[in-house]
C-alpha cells in the first residue's frame, strides 16, 4: 500500500530566524511564504525544498522588490528512510557540520564562505536551511559526464579552501589553549562514521556487503583475469583489499587530519561558469558523510569518483600538486607555517596511502549512483521487490543495466580495472 505523504512545512518563526540572520536586521515585515517541494521523488537521505520569502522592508525598498530564497533539506517522511538515517547518523551529522563551520567562522576564518553554502538555521530532526546557490549562477554537473581539466581544478582549489579552514581552526585555537588542540578530542562522537562502519548493528551494513560482493562478482561479468601478475588469485586478493576501507574512514595515527566532506562526487559539488563555459568557482554542498581524515582522502576519491582512468594517468600528479599549493597558500594567508603542519612529503605519502580508498569509493559507488534517473526510481520507488540487488549483491545491477548505458559500462569497468592494478602492484 502506498503511503500517503503531506507537503513540507515550516513555521512562520523558524522564517524570521532565517530571515534575521541573512538580512542582519529585524526592521521586516514577512508579508507572505511557502515551501514548494523540489520534485516528486522523496530522497534517500532527505527531501529537499525551496523556501521563498516575500519581505516588506521600508529602510531597504530593494529587497521587497523580488522574493528571497532559500534551499531546505528536510528531514524525510518515510520510516524506513528515517530508519536509515537515524541508524547512520547522516542527517545529524550534516547539522553537526554545519555548527562546526559556525566555529570556523567565529574564529574569522575567511576561506569557508568561499568553498561552502551560509547556512542560516538547522533545527534537529526538521531541516537545515542554506542559501540558494543556483540563484547565485551555480549549477549542479552531469553525474554521467567526466569532469574535465578547469572542472576539477577549481573543485580541488575549493576543497583546499575547505581542509585550510579546518587546520586553521585546530592551530589558532591550539595557540589560545597553549597546547595541541585536534576537533577529534572535542567531537569524537559527532565524527563517527555514517557510510563506511562496519559495527554489527549499522543499518547499512547489509548495503555495503551487497557493494562488496558487486564488485567481486564483477569479475566474472566483465571477463576478468582470474590471476593477478603474480599468480595469486585476483578475487582472494580484492577480498582482502576491500576491508582496507574500513579502516581508512577512521581518523589516521600517521597523518594530519582535517574535517573533511567524505562523499565528493559529481552531485556534491556546484560550479560557477563565466561567460565563455570556463569553470570559476566551486562550492561543496551536502556534508551527511563529513568525517576526520586526511585531506589526501577527499582529494583522491574526487578524482576517482569525476575523473576518467586516461586522464588519472596523464594529470594525478598535476592535480595533487595543484591542490596543495591552494592549501599551502591559504594556511599561509592565515599566518601559519604549512611545513610545520603538512609537509609535501608526508601529503604525497599520505595521497599514496588514500589511493586505495577513492578507488574503493568509486567501485562501490558507481554501480548505484551512476545508473540513470528512472531507473534509481525505479529501485528506490520498490524497495522491497529490489531488495536483492541492493542490500544482496549489487552485481545484478550492473549485470542488468551495462547492455543499456555504455558509459555506466565504461565507468564501472574502469573502477574495476583500477582495483586489478593496484592488486597486481602490491601483491
């Protein structure tokens, strides 16, 4: 039976709160507000809205020319989604985020505003509201489509932006208390991990099993060598290295670690384009799997997720150098000595080190998140009669659906492919 769902809602007090905060001013008066659902489709970590508020303000005629608007995630309606999220932690870790960017701020950290939405109010359980991006020209990118050249640059500059932000923070805060201060020791609890936890009792642990087992009977569906250059076999080998993932989505005991987004793939990132189609700016939304660990680990799984295997091979090397001149350049703007924080070396060992983990990320994710609209309605919209292929082996996705979209095909084979010569290279 098909549950019947009211519109979303918000109270007209939560509208002044917002409204407070991006006009810096009280001297309003709201003459009228709704909130118009974005589609039809509910999402799986939340619904999303377009707040738009219609202002009378006689200091400032301007504003009370056009309605403002907002962009609101709503808490979902559905329970088995709300199971989900409440088990994982996602939608609190969003609102814990975003508090935290509150502190960055509050320390004058200038980068932040340029690499992530205002937000205005988080209620918990209710919503988050943030500016509207689109409004300012951002456009979400193609998921389907590789990002090329200018594209990644400025996503990696913006995530510099955003790793500076949080080692600032942890350096100017550790200059007040006289002693090294990490937000791990203040926020453990609020930092742990809402995708890649592999405790018994986690909602999603069926989820990821079904990943792993995709990715290993992958194999067999796309032909691969049975044996790696080594003569081990191959699927014995990704058996092991898939656990590695686990691991790596824990705060590092080598590594310098910072707040870091944790899920940067095409849909996550919105870009600013200037009159030519040349990208010019970037900012980072959607922050449900935002973790502590080394920048090198959001740094890789973005061009793991975005980019394809030729152009990894032509420009990793380029692209990791890019982005640490951005965050060499912003701690240094702060007044902080980078070499006494993150030297090149220990960043390009630590790249090396998360290598694996955005090709992990990649091969779990590009079976689901790359098969076209429809038919991730499809699954979503039927969760018990596709419950096999999503919490049982997402190979059957990949089985079902590589015959009608060559460029789902393309991706996931290179994913695969990825996995092999890493194997082949360790073992």
């Amino acid at each position: 039976m098909e549950e019947t769902l009211q519109g979303p809602t918000i109270s007209e007090e939560s509208v002044l709160k917002i409204l407070k905060k991006r006009l810096k001013t009280d001297k309003f008066a709201v003459l009228n507000f709704t909130l118009n659902s974005m589609g039809e489709w509910i999402g799986l970590c939340g619904d999303h809205a377009i707040l738009q508020v219609i202002v009378n303000d006689d200091e400032e005629p301007k504003i009370s020319e056009k309605p403002l608007t907002f962009f609101v995630k709503l808490y979902p309606r559905l329970d088995y989604v709300i199971y989900f999220i409440e088990g994982t932690g996602s939608f609190r870790k969003e609102i814990f985020i975003y508090k935290l960017f509150d502190k960055f701020c509050d320390e004058k950290i200038k980068t932040l505003n340029d690499c992530v939405p205002k937000c205005y109010l988080t209620e918990t359980n209710k919503f988050l509201v943030m500016e509207n991006l689109v409004e300012q020209g951002y456009v979400s990118l193609n998921k389907h489509e590789f990002f090329d050249y200018d594209t990644i640059k400025v996503v990696l500059e913006a995530l510099a932006k955003l790793h500076a932000s949080s080692l600032v923070y942890e350096e100017k805060i550790s200059n007040k208390l006289n002693k090294s201060y990490r937000l791990i020791n203040e926020f453990e609890g609020e930092f742990e991990e809402t995708y890649f936890n592999d405790r018994e009792d986690f909602p999603n642990k069926q989820g990821l099993q079904a990943s792993i087992k995709g990715i290993l009977n992958s194999i067999e569906i796309f032909d691969l060598p049975q044996k790696l250059l080594s003569g081990k076999d191959f699927r014995t080998v990704l058996e092991e290295v898939l656990q590695k993932i686990f691991h790596l989505a824990k705060p590092s005991q080598k590594f310098r670690n910072v707040a870091c987004h944790g899920d940067l793939w095409a849909t996550n990132v919105l870009v600013k384009f200037d009159n030519n189609h040349k990208p010019i700016n970037c900012k980072l939304v959607d922050f449900q799997c935002g973790r502590y660990t080394p920048p090198a680990q959001d740094v890789m799984s973005v061009i793991y997720l975005t980019t394809s295997r030729e152009f990894r091979h032509k420009f990793m090397y380029n692209l990791i150098g890019i982005y640490y001149t951005s965050l060499e350049k912003h701690v240094t703007l702060a007044g902080f000595d980078m070499k006494k924080i993150i030297t090149f070396t220990d960043f390009l060992a630590s790249c090396e080190e998360q290598k694996v983990f955005g090709m992990l990320h990649a091969a779990m994710y590009f079976p689901l998140i790359l098969l076209k609209t429809d038919v991730v309605k499809e699954y979503f919209g039927n969760i018990e009669t596709n419950k096999k292929a999503l919490e049982e082996d997402r190979s059957l996705l990949v089985k079902e659906n590589i015959d009608m979209d060559e460029n789902y095909k393309t991706r996931v084979l290179e994913s695969l492919l990825d996995l092999k010569d890493y194997c082949d290279y360790l073992f």
